[in-house]
C-alpha cells in the first residue's frame, strides 16, 4: 500500500467523484445496475418470513402515548444521498466536476423538498441496525433476521443514508460544506465559505443539520429517534476533519496535526451518534470490492478499522463503493471477499438499484440489500419510480441544473 501521496490522492479523489457516481447510480430504467435476470427472479421484494425477537427499541404493538402501533410487514424502503449542495452557482459553474455533480447529488433545495415529501407520504425513519439482527439458528449456525418493525399506524418505515461524508476536497470547492461542528448551542452545525468567501456556520445547509432541524420540528417523522446511517471512507479522513494517514511520507508534524484532528471529531461523533446518527464502513480507499484481490480488500479494510473505526466504534454495516458488489456478485455466491468482510463483522451489505430489495443470505451470516438513489440522475431519468416518495418534478431546481435532458414522461 505504498505509494506516493500525489498519485493515491489524485487518483482517489479521480475515484471519488467519477466513480462514487458512476455506478452507484443507477442509469435509467433502460439500463439497470444489475441484468433483472440475476437480480430479480429468485429474490422477491416480499419480505421473507422472520423469526420474531424480542424488540427493544420498538413497541410491541398496541398503544403508546396515544398512538397505535401495529406490525409492519411490508418492504422497509432505502433512500441514500450523497452530500448536498449548499451554493449550487459553486457546483453547476461549467467546470470539468458539473456534470458528475449534477448527475450524484441534490441540492439544500431538492433535499429540503424530498424530506417534506416523504413525510408527508407517510414516511418514518427507521435505523438501519434496527432492521435487521443476527440470531442462531435451529442447525447452530448464526443467521440474520428480519426484525418485527411496529410502527405508528398507517406509517411506513424509511431507512436513510449517507455515501462519503467525508467532506473530500473537492466538494469543498464545489459549493459543499465542509465539515460538521459543533454550533453555539451544542448542535450539530456546518462550517463552510460562501461564494463569497465569507464563513457561514449554519444548520440549513447540509443533509445532516437539515435532518436534525426537521425531525425537531416534525418529530413523528422519527418515533424511535432515528436519523441516518453515515457512510464514511477513510482516505481524506472522516467528518470533514483530516485523521487520516499516508504510509509514504509522513512526518511528526502530520501526525501530530491528525492526532488534533482525531480529538477535535470526537464531539461531533458523540453528539452525532446521541441525536440517532449511525456508521458505517464505505471502505477506506473507495475501493471496488468486485475488482479487488483479497489481500487488498483486507489491507483496506484493517486501515478502515484502524483509522475509522477506531473513532466511530464497531458497525456490522458495509456499503459498497460504486455499488459494486464483492466478488462481482454478492447474492447467488458468497466469494472470497464477502466472505472475509463478514469475517470482520460486517452483517449488513449495501449496493445501490432500482428498488429497496433485500435478501438474507442463506449460506452466511449476512444480509444484502440495495437502496434507491434520489439525485439528479433519477430526478431527471427515474421520475415514475419515485413517485411513491416524491413527484421529481416538484423537486428538481430545473433553473439552478445544467441544461441537460429531463425525462419526465
Ligand atoms: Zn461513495
């Protein structure tokens, strides 16, 4: 893994961009990520039947506080975003990196519209590590279950999460904010510059102060305090501050400032995971688990835990850079890199597609699932698909996008 800090960060931040879009979104209906031959037949989105466990965070039916709750059954949806963009004239400026912006994220505006929206639709944030949960089977062997959701009645479960809240320099100079901090009031905030230049600490221009201030203002929407699952790499460290290394050439000075910079992120991971956040593994090096010999997907995976890890605590979820799948295909085998990941504690395996499947895996202790990507691809190209969470055209800041083509028939 030594290799000169030039050509790692250029090529990963080459990675971050091209690729954490590319395949982590999906193209049109026309070209699903997955041929539906391999991905749909055999893996109903029907949930499968779940051994009932004893639920701690969730109310076992009947009333509580005056509200219902009865037993979900049903698909648990997945919505995953990537960072949004705070100055969009910063984003869509014409530049090489407008297009992969356009095409990945959403803006404050579209972000603020789609939580309305699907609240209003009946959505409630449910935690991803709630969804499911390891048990030992009849045979000896652990598995995974589906857990019994009971929600508020008529409510449906949403999962939300995060891809590379990382804060990469890139972003940075793309209209992005750059990091979370802690406000004056012990909120989770962003720092960030205006087009201007000028300092802005604000809880309206990011995904995760955003959600913060609407469930504050919209508490049904999260009834067992759920927010969202973060998604982190390690390579530009995690949060917006820089606690990652280079095994080519680092000095004491460095480390010292990455030793500053791992103290000054544990408030913000502590007031994070206390308001309902969760974390998860995006890999360190955004890596294509599909690709990858196994002795890079292990070196990658202990710096991971080395680096990360050791600041945001164990997590039993993966999501898939690129949405590649490990081994090329996670679901009808389990190769040798699903295999070591789970080894390492990894239960829950996120991929990206065109709806919220899911599918415990029957030789493993796994589940694998994919989520539905709200961004300008699907605002542009997947506006039926969608509907059930948003009409994209109430959503889409037509005016403030590239010119490009919209397929809302
Ligand atoms: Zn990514």
């Amino acid at each position: 893994m030594k290799r000169p800090l030039s050509i790692t960060l250029s090529l990963l931040l080459a990675l971050s961009l091209t690729g954490c879009g590319k395949q982590e979104s999906t193209p049109p209906e026309t070209e699903p990520e997955e041929p539906p031959a391999v991905e749909e037949p055999e893996a109903p989105p029907a949930p499968e039947p779940y051994d009932i466990l004893d639920p701690t965070v969730m109310p076992a039916g009947g009333s509580r506080d005056g509200v219902s709750y009865t037993e979900w059954s049903g698909i648990v949806e997945h919505l995953f975003f990537h960072p949004v963009i705070a100055y969009p004239e910063l984003a869509f400026d014409g530049d090489a990196q407008a297009n992969g912006l356009d095409d990945f994220m959403v803006t404050v505006d579209e972000y603020n519209k789609i939580l309305q929206s699907v609240y209003d639709n009946d959505y409630v944030l449910v935690d991803i590590g709630d969804v499911w949960s390891e048990t030992t089977g009849e045979d000896g062997q652990s598995k995974m279950v589906r857990n019994p959701l009971y929600l508020p009645e008529g409510k449906k479960p949403l999962i939300l999460s995060f891809d590379d809240t990382n804060y990469y320099p890139y972003m940075l100079e793309n209209g992005l904010t750059y990091k979370l901090i802690l406000g004056e009031d012990g909120k989770i905030a962003s720092w960030g510059l205006d087009p201007q230049g000028n300092e802005v600490v604000s809880r309206d221009l990011d995904a995760i102060p955003i959600l913060d201030k609407f469930v504050e203002e919209h508490p049904d929407f999260s009834p067992f305090g759920a927010k969202g699952c973060l998604s982190l790499t390690g390579y530009e460290g995690i949060l917006g501050y820089r606690t990652q290394t280079d095994t080519k050439s680092w000095s004491a000075e460095q480390e010292a400032n990455r030793q500053l910079e791992r103290e000054a992120v544990q408030p913000i991971i502590a007031e994070l995971k206390r308001t309902g956040w969760t974390f998860g593994s995006h890999t360190w090096g955004h890596i294509r688990l599909g690709a990858k010999s196994l002795e890079a997907v292990q070196a990658d995976t202990e710096r991971w835990l080395d680096e990360v890890g050791s600041l945001v605590g164990p997590t039993t979820i993966l999501f898939y850079p690129h949405g590649e799948r490990p081994d090329g295909n996670d679901w009808q085998t389990t190769g040798p890199n699903f295999r070591y990941l789970q080894s390492m504690g990894f239960r829950v395996f996120c991929s990206v597609g065109v709806e919220s499947f899911s599918y415990i895996k029957k030789d493993i202790c796994a589940v694998i699932c994919d989520r539905l990507h709200p961004d300008g691809t699907t605002l542009r190209h997947s506006r039926k698909r969608y509907l059930q969470f948003y009409d994209a055209k109430d959503i889409m800041d037509v005016d403030v996008r590239p010119q490009r083509e919209i397929d809302w028939s």
